[in-house]
C-alpha cells in the first residue's frame, strides 16, 4: 500500500462541503469523504505553520521536539516520520513545502554534509525530496524572505514570465490600469492573478505529483503540501469572482468578548491582522478569495483522484486529506491563526483507507479527539511496520478506521510559543513566559497561559461559539481544576527517553547478572548457579 498524505496550509475545517459550508462546493473532498472517514474533532498541536507541521512530521508535542515557531530549527537527530516509514520499508518523498528549517549548527557539530544522502534528510525533515516549495517568495529592500531558490519562479520564468520574481508578479498579483495589484493588498483580493490558470501554484504542484507517482516504485508515502489556501489572498480566473459579498457569512463575534478580556487575548485583537479583518470591505474581499482558492484546491484534488482510478492506483493508495491550522477570518474579532478556538486550532482530516478491513467504516464520521501527531503511527502501522511508542507521541487511527472502538483518549493538547511576536513586547514577558497550553476534553476548553496571567475556560456543549470565557469568575473552578489535573498528566508524559522501547528495557533486565555483574551476594546461592561458574572452582596460583 502506498500513502498519499496531502496537506493544505490554512485550510479551516469548516470551508468544505462535507463539513456544511452552505456555498462552496468541495465534491472531491466530498468523493474522499464517502470511500474514507472524516474525523471531526481533529485538532493541531500548534496554531502556526511551522511548529505545527514539525508535530505531524515528528508524530510528537511542540515541547518534545522544540521547533516552537516558524524559523526554529528542527534538532538534528530528532526522528521523523520518514525514518520510521524508510525502518518500516517505505519511502518518503516531499512535494511541497514543510515549513522545515534546518539545524545546520547542529549538522556542523556532528560532521553531517548537506549534500550527502542522511545529511539532506535531516535537511528535509527526514523526506527525501522530490520538489521542495515553501510557497512564500516575497521580496522587498532586504532581499527574498525565502533565500532557496524557488523551484516554482524557475517554472514561470521557463512558460515565458519574465522579471526577477514571477511569484509576485504574476501568480500573486493582478492588474489595475497597466499596474501591478499585488495580493498583498486586501483591496486586490477580488482581481484575477495576472497568470493562465493552469501555470498557477496548485495546478503546477498537482503536476509535480503526478509526474512522482508515473515514476514511482512501491511503496511510497508521498507528503503533497499545497501552499495555497494561504495569503497572498488572490487567485486566477475563473475563480476569483465564483463567490461574492453575498456568500460571505457574518463574523463571528461577540462584544462580550473584548469586555475584561484576557490579557494575551486582548493583545490579539488589537494587531494589525486583527485589525484588518474587523473592517467589513476586508472580509467582503479576502474570503471571496480564500472560497475561490479552496474551489481550485478541490479541482486539482479531482484530477488526482481521476489519474489514481484511471492508473488503478486508487485501490492500493491510502489518502489523508488536512491542513496545517486554520484561519479566524474576522471571527474572534481576530485574523490569521494563533489561538485557540476552533476556527484555528481544528481542522479538517479525511482518511481514505483501501483495505477491506475499512470497508465498514466508509462514508461515515468519526468524532473522536485526535491530533495531528495521530498520522504517523497510522502510516507506520499502513506501511507494517511497529509504532515505537516510546518516541511517537500520537496513536494510530487504525482501529477507527477498520470500525473498532479502542480506549482513547480523554483530551486533546495545542501548545503556542508567541515570544517572537509583536505581542510578546507588548505585554512585556520575557521570551521564556510568552507560551499557551490549551487542553481541550470534547466539551470544556482551557488555555493556559505562563506569565502570571489567568487562565480561559469555554464550554463548548452551552457556547459552541466561544464567546464567554467562564474564567473571568471564580464559578467554574471546579472545571477548570479538572482540566489543570489533565495538564498536569500530560505534562509528567515520559516523552525524552526515545532511546530505549519498553521491550528493550525489559529484554535489558537480568543480562548484566549473566555477564557477571553480581552485587550484593552473600553466598552465590541467591542466583541461578550458572551465573556464578565464572568465579568458583580451584584458585588460580601466581606468577613465578
């Protein structure tokens, strides 16, 4: 069986059809939907793009592997989930962007060239890769914010797009009056990309997946990672005018929300992303926009489908289908991710297993807590190989999907660093106190923040909208008590000793006894009688 695990960047769980959008239209995520089971309680292990991602590649917690913002690097050496696929005997190959930064201080120590075959895993993320595009090439007085080469500007530069950035100019741009309308201006977002629909980003990674399966020799996991539906907020015709003012929902928010409001959560409402989203023509345009995106997702998601059926690949393929956070577009009173309600910290996840075994759970719907960090010992148990449960971090969604009701667990964690944020100065912290744990039992949810400040607390079952923080009172402490005592456990998890399994120590009992290690004796009778052989019989005599 081969693995295809497709990720979306900023894709909300709701924005899909399947999930109950009332306007856009997903019928390939849908088609996913009906062969596999969307879980609708899937929830990320950090609400920004890097430390999120490095959790499913690792399958472990933000504070295990330590990437805790974008730009942090990956520590050499940490285990990902291309070396427990390659242990297991399957492949695992990039398409994409990983969001990856290198520990290049670390491979230095260790004597580890970027050019050779374990060096430029640990350059990846532990893929080997086939194309790598983050997808973020602005440029500005400083140089490009990404200094790789971007495999995708070299693509529109050999279709005839001239300049030193085509990324900027033409897929992430439109045209006013003969002018650049770059995308990221919000006032652009309902222009088409001056760009042929087929040259832009999706399509042309949707090529670079088909062009890895064509070649391709089982077994393979292939991790497809879309840039879009992430900012720059502007998409080619036809899709940049498929949706308008009148398919755009009312923000969800609440005054009650600003009043006494949390210090850090306070601070969020007030930045300039925050700010940007409360005006009516911002959202009027952006989401649009970010509908449009999705819909191009969802067609280049069916043409995948369609060369998996028509290649009669699709019955040996797994296929999992998420995004890396979400996206408050204005709800919360807020922008972008961070935080913790459900706009950002849930997200879709749709797994299409081909195994018989599966064949009862097809086309329904799992509400089980699961975490992102939940995919890789799933594909490891896919590729058969054994979960070493001493380093990952997640638990399989194996028996969910072959219709099993396994004992599971009782809460879900999310884990934000913000110390490299404008908020951190705001609010005057030190870089080591700007962090937020949430803990989250399927109906009460608690952020906790260090610093000195309180904790929230929403109840999900009486405020699905999360608009009143019951922890501005003391009338909820008994749950919030609860909810530190799940923190609390969480927190005690044995998660650095991966060195050494449960077997290993158990087969490690008793062999220095049989080695000759025997302290503690009196006699030699309180062993077996041949561990002692060694040191009985006639004494050796000296040396002349």
């Amino acid at each position: 069986m081969n693995i295809l695990y497709i990720m979306y960047d900023q894709l909300r769980f709701d924005y899909l059809s399947c999930a109950g959008h009332p306007h856009l239209h997903t019928p390939n995520f849908d088609r996913v939907a009906a062969m596999g089971v969307r879980f609708s309680n899937a929830y990320i292990q950090s609400p920004i793009c890097g430390s999120s991602r490095m959790s499913s590649y690792t399958g472990r917690y933000v504070s295990s592997h330590g990437a805790a913002w974008n730009g942090y690097p990956l520590r050499v050496g940490e285990l990902t989930m291309g070396d427990h696929l390659r242990k297991a005997g399957m492949a695992c190959w990039l398409i994409g962007k990983t969001h990856m930064k290198a520990d290049a201080e670390g491979m230095a120590r260790l004597g580890l060239a970027p050019d050779s075959v374990i060096g430029a895993r640990q350059a990846e993320c532990g893929f080997d890769v086939w194309i790598r595009d983050d997808g973020l090439w602005g440029y500005g007085p400083d140089g490009f914010y990404d200094e790789k080469r971007s495999p995708y500007n070299e693509y529109l530069k050999a279709q005839g797009y001239e300049g030193e950035n085509p990324w900027a100019d033409f897929a992430n741009a439109g045209v006013t009056d003969g002018q650049i309308a770059s995308g990221w201006m919000f006032q652009n977002a309902d222009k088409p990309a001056n760009i042929r629909e087929e040259h832009s980003e999706t399509p042309w990674l949707t090529d670079r997946t088909i062009d890895f399966i064509e070649q391709a020799e089982g077994p393979w996991c292939a991790h497809v990672s879309y840039i879009k539906p992430h900012w720059p907020f502007i998409v080619p015709a036809p899709y940049h005018d498929m949706y308008g003012e009148n398919h755009v929902p009312a923000p969800l928010r609440h005054d009650v929300e600003r009043e006494d409001a949390h210090p850090v959560f306070g601070a969020y409402m007030q930045n300039a992303i925050s700010s940007a989203f409360q005006r009516d023509e911002v959202r009027q345009k952006v989401i649009p926009a970010y509908m449009g995106l999705i819909k191009q997702c969802d067609d280049q998601l069916g043409r995948l489908l369609d060369y998996l059926e028509q290649t009669d690949r699709m019955k040996e393929t797994m296929i999992v289908l998420t995004s890396d956070h979400g996206d408050y577009l204005g709800d919360h009173w807020m922008g972008e991710k961070e935080l913790f309600h459900e706009q950002s910290v849930k997200v879709p996840l749709i797994v299409y297993d081909p195994r018989r075994q599966a064949d009862a759970t097809r086309g329904t719907v799992c509400d089980a807590l699961v975490e992102s960090i939940d995919l890789a010992p799933t594909f490891v148990e896919a590729a058969g190989g054994k979960v070493a449960d001493h380093i990952l971090e997640g638990r399989a969604l194996t028996p969910w999907l072959h219709g099993e009701t396994p004992d599971w667990r009782s809460y879900a964690i999310s884990e934000y660093d913000f110390s490299a944020t404008s908020v951190c100065v705001k609010l005057g912290l030190e870089p080591r106190d700007a962090r937020l744990f949430m803990v989250f039992d399927g109906r009460f949810k608690l952020i906790h923040a260090e610093g000195g400040f309180r904790p929230m607390l929403f109840d999900l079952e009486t405020d699905p909208e999360e608009f009143h923080d019951l922890a501005k009172t003391d009338a909820h402490q008994a749950e919030i008590d609860r909810l530190y005592g799940y923190l609390a456990q969480w927190g005690r998890r044995l998660s650095q000793r991966v060195t050494k399994s449960e077997d290993d120590i158990k087969a490690m009992r008793g062999k220095s006894g049989r080695r000759g290690i025997l302290p503690f004796l009196y006699d030699g009778s309180e062993v077996p009688e041949e561990w002692i052989q060694k040191y009985v019989g006639p004494a050796p005599k000296w040396p002349d």
